[in-house]
C-alpha cells in the first residue's frame, strides 16, 4: 500500500459512500461474496453511491499504484484483490424503464430480481439468464446467456445500447458503437477488463409468459434421459431452449420429499410458444424415465428463475466449465460414465445447456462475447468447506477432462472459475487468437497499466 492514513482521510472526505479498511466495522459485509471459499481482502473498500464516487476511487487507485476490482452481486469473484482497492457498487440502484422504445437503464449495483417486476409492468422482458438474483452489469459484460430468450434472441450483450464506464484514466465516458466503437466491442464479453460500468442501458422485449420449467427424474435414469434429449433436441426450434442437470441434492428440510438428499437428472425447459404446444413437444421427455416431480407449465415471465431453480443463499463451492463442439453418443455415454448413478461421482451438479439458434449469429453490432457458435456448454459445481477442497477438486478435475475429447478451446466468460484462465495463454484460448489480440489493442489504449486486473485478465498488448 502506497497510501498514508491522511490520504484515505482525504479520499473519505471526497465521496459519499464509505472508505473501509480491513478490521473497520462493515468492512467484512462491504466485502461479502457469493461463493464463501471467495473471500475478498483488498487494502480499501470504497463503497460507490454513483459515477462521482467510482471515478473518484478510481483516480486514488491510480495515484497510489493500486489495482482495482469492482463487486456488485459477487457471483463470480476470480481474486482476494489483496493490495487493491475494491469498488462496490450496490447503492447504485436506478432503474428507468422506457416502455415505448423498449429500453432499460439501470445502474452498477442493480439486480435482474429488480428488473424484472418492472419490465413486467409493461409486458416487457430482458435476456435475463437462470439466476434472478446476480447483478445486471455483470451478467451483460459477460455474453449473458438465456435460458429462454437467448436461442431467439442471441446474448443479451448483444442488444446493449449503451455503457457509462469509468476507466482506468478516472474519466467517465459514454460507450457507444458510435462513441467508442473499439471499446464498446470490447466491454461486452471483455467482462471487467475495461473499466468501471456505471450505468448500462439495454432492449427489452415484448414477452410477458413463457411455458416451462423443471422436470426431476430419478438419477438412475440418466442414459435413457440423456437418449431422448439427444434426439429430441434437433427437432424443436429456436423459441424452445432445454438443459440438463445432474444433481446430487443435499438433505435438507426446503427441499420436497422425493428430492431430499436424492440423486436426480433435472431437466429444464423453457418455451416462448402456447402451453398446448409446449406440452406437445416435451411429451416424449416427459415418457423418457420416471417422473419425480413435473413442475412445467404455463408461467408469468417473472416467473423465469423457475426453469433452473439456481440456489440463492451463497455457500461455499469450487466449479469449472469446458464448451462442447458436440454431444454425441460417444459424449453421452462418457457423460454417464463420469456422472451417473456407478461414477462415483460427488458433485453437487453437472450441467448441459444446449445452446444453437441466435447464439450462433453475429449481432448487428458486434461484441468480443467469447463463446458464439458453440452448440453446448457444461458447468460443474461441488459444494464443500475448505477442507474438502482437494477432494472437490479431484472430482471436478475428472468430470472437466473426461470431457476433453469434445471440449471446444474457447469458453464462457460468465462460467469461468478463479482456476479458469489464469494465464495469458489461457486467455488467449478462451477467446480464440484473432479475438483476443483485439483486446489486447484495445486494452492497451485503455488500461495500458492493467489497473483492472483482479479477473480473467486480458494483458495489455
């Protein structure tokens, strides 16, 4: 730290929010992460109440040599941001929705549990993702995948107007393709690297319901699930988008009877045509297996969390993720192997989303998202205190590179884990060569200091 106690007097006497250092009351609730083996540690804690704040701490951080990192939601935290300063933004909590033109603006600190009511008013919908509850900003700079809207749609970077960021030089600019093309290309998928996103601005769509939801069959089903969704997937369209979990649930009181503790395949749908349609289409994954719990039906958009049911309250858990350039047999089978009801296996979770449909476009104006054009991506996720870490790893490590005949180099962003693209050269892969030396040209125009680095960090070219 570069800093004496009178400049951090100084910094406190400049913004609105509060200046925290470690040990100061509130500082541990200022720094609180989703994913509890995630604890960040940085040297101060400026809690941002709007632009002035942001750009404000971020002119300190560069005055004293100091990375920064920002936390809205803190679903994804890649660093400790040990030595740094950390901005967090959850005060910034505006929100405008402008029926007629069918756009949004929110600012840094919002949540799509907070969008959502508000769309809804006007019958609107956002490219939300499976989780409600993680921050706006984040989920947009990312890609933002859908698991409803995106295979019609595409990403949801794909239809953001605009960005107010802050960036490493402490001015707060407005991002446009007309603006600052390079860099309004690079901020979405580029996920942090660019600088501080203060107020973000986006379409909405006239979307009011949707059929779908979850189905539960018992784990020892999983091959015959696996077949029929294989088979099923080629024949719907882009206004269906479907997953699969493989989930081994935890015995607690929340969860209903049949699915206390259990092993099950969890299958999710999500269909923006009529309910009759919707039954029609998913009756050969209903008769695929025995039926736990049928939870599809008609649903009201906000109702959109219902599909994966992703778990609120945070907890502690190590992941990974890997894309598939397929999912064939062959994959299925591994799958099974890795994952089913003789493997052994303790995750708490492997995923499958189908992707296809408008995640393959391009759109209108371009963006840096990373994972275009891959037709599948896997999540897995093992919950377990520290102690467990080796363990949980091993297992993760297993399900991840058993996969590895049909990995795709590249990946998505959002589903990168802290042990996920540490390097340059992993970087690198993620985006694919010709994606990531753009960014790294555009890096070094913005952040040739690399002050935003507390993330998959793309280096200054």
């Amino acid at each position: 730290m570069n800093f004496r106690s009178e400049d951090l007097a100084d910094l406190r006497e400049s913004v609105r929010g509060p200046v925290l250092e470690p040990g100061a009351e509130g500082y541990e609730e200022e720094c609180a992460t989703y994913n509890l083996t995630c604890a960040l540690r940085p040297a101060v804690v400026v809690g941002a109440t709007d632009a002035s704040d942001v750009r404000t701490a971020v002119r300190f951080a560069a005055r004293h040599g100091m990375p920064v990192a920002v936390k809205s939601a803190a679903h994804q935290i890649v660093s400790s941001a040990e030595g740094g300063l950390l901005i967090t933004t959850r005060r910034m909590q505006g929100i405008v929705v402008d029926s007629q033109e069918r756009l949004v603006r929110v600012e840094a600190g919002v949540r799509w549990r907070d969008v959502l009511p508000r769309t809804a008013e006007s019958g609107l919908a956002p490219i939300v993702g499976s989780a409600p509850d993680v921050g706006v900003v984040g989920y947009l700079l990312g890609g933002g995948q859908s698991p409803l809207l995106g295979r019609s749609l595409g990403y949801a970077a794909d239809h953001v107007r605009r960005l107010n960021m802050v960036t490493a030089d402490g001015e707060l600019r407005e991002v446009t393709p007309q603006s600052e093309p390079d860099l309004f290309w690079a901020a979405l998928g580029g996920k942090g690297n660019f600088g501080v996103v203060t107020e973000i601005e986006f379409e909405v769509f006239p979307v009011s319901r949707f059929y779908g939801g979850c189905i539960y069959f018992p784990g020892e089903h999983l091959a015959q699930v696996l077949k029929a969704w294989r088979a099923w997937l080629p024949t719907v369209g882009e206004d269906m988008t479907s997953s699969i979990g493989i989930q081994r649930l935890p015995d607690i009181p929340v969860l209903p009877e049949p699915l206390r503790g259990a092993f099950v395949v969890h299958l999710r749908i999500g269909y923006l045509g009529s309910a009759a349609d919707g039954a029609e289409l998913i009756e050969p994954l209903r008769a695929a297996a025995p039926v736990l719990i049928d939870l599809v039906g008609e649903k009201p958009f906000t109702a959109i969390g219902e599909i994966h049911m992703d778990p609120v309250d945070p907890m502690p858990y190590f992941d990974r993720s890997v894309c598939l350039e397929e999912f064939s047999e062959d994959t299925a089978r591994a799958l099974v192997e890795l994952t089913g009801p003789e493997s052994g296996c303790t995750l708490a979770s492997v995923e499958i989303r189908a992707l296809g449909g408008a995640f393959d476009r391009e759109p209108a104006v371009p963006n840096a998202v990373s994972s275009r054009g891959l037709p599948y991506v896997v999540f897995g996720f093992a919950v377990g205190a520290p102690d467990q870490e080796e363990s949980l790893r091993a297992g993760l490590k297993k399900v991840i590179d058993g996969l590895a005949p049909w990995a795709a180099g590249r990946n998505m962003v959002n589903f990168l884990s802290p042990d996920e693209a540490t390097d340059a050269e992993s970087v690198r892969e993620v985006y694919g060569p010709e994606r990531f030396e753009r960014l790294t040209a555009v890096k070094k125009q913005y952040d040739p200091a690399n002050a935003f680095r507390f993330n998959h960090n793309i280096i200054p070219a």
